[in-house]
C-alpha cells in the first residue's frame, strides 16, 4: 500500500526464520496521455514504465505478521 508518502508492506512469516529484510520492486505502468496520443499518431511510441527497488529492514519473527515500511521515492501522481 501506498499512502502518506510510504510504502508499506505487510509480510506474514511462515517460516522458523527470522526474517530483517526484504526488496520490494514498485513498477508504475504507464499511460500516456491525451495530448501524447495525439502528437504520436504517426508512431506508436510510449513513454517507458518505471521501476523502482525498495529495500525494507525489521524484525519478522517466525509465525508473526510485520510490516515492512519505506518513504515512497517517486510521485506515483505523476502517472
């Protein structure tokens, strides 16, 4: 989930580790939009999606729910 400017991930740890990190990868798919439409109606050209790696650290004991949190590092506004 995304909100308040975070990234935040519940993991469930079903295992007898002890889990204090985890990567998470965010891809924003993008659209492109009315005005890029138009200009490129001569080529099917679209902006790329972007790709962003969170590396997130706490202390997930075994059998215990976490949640993992990083500050979001793009404007998913933008689209």
């Amino acid at each position: 989930m995304i909100e308040g400017g975070a990234l935040t991930v519940p993991l469930l740890n079903e295992t007898e580790w002890h889990v204090s990190e985890i990567a998470v990868a965010l891809t924003v798919i993008r659209k492109p939009t009315t005005e890029e439409l138009e200009e490129s109606e001569s080529h099917t050209e679209k902006r790329p999606d972007e790709t962003v790696i969170y590396r997130m650290r706490a202390a997930a004991v075994p059998w215990a729910t976490t949640v993992f949190s990083a500050p979001e590092s793009r404007d998913c506004s933008r689209g």
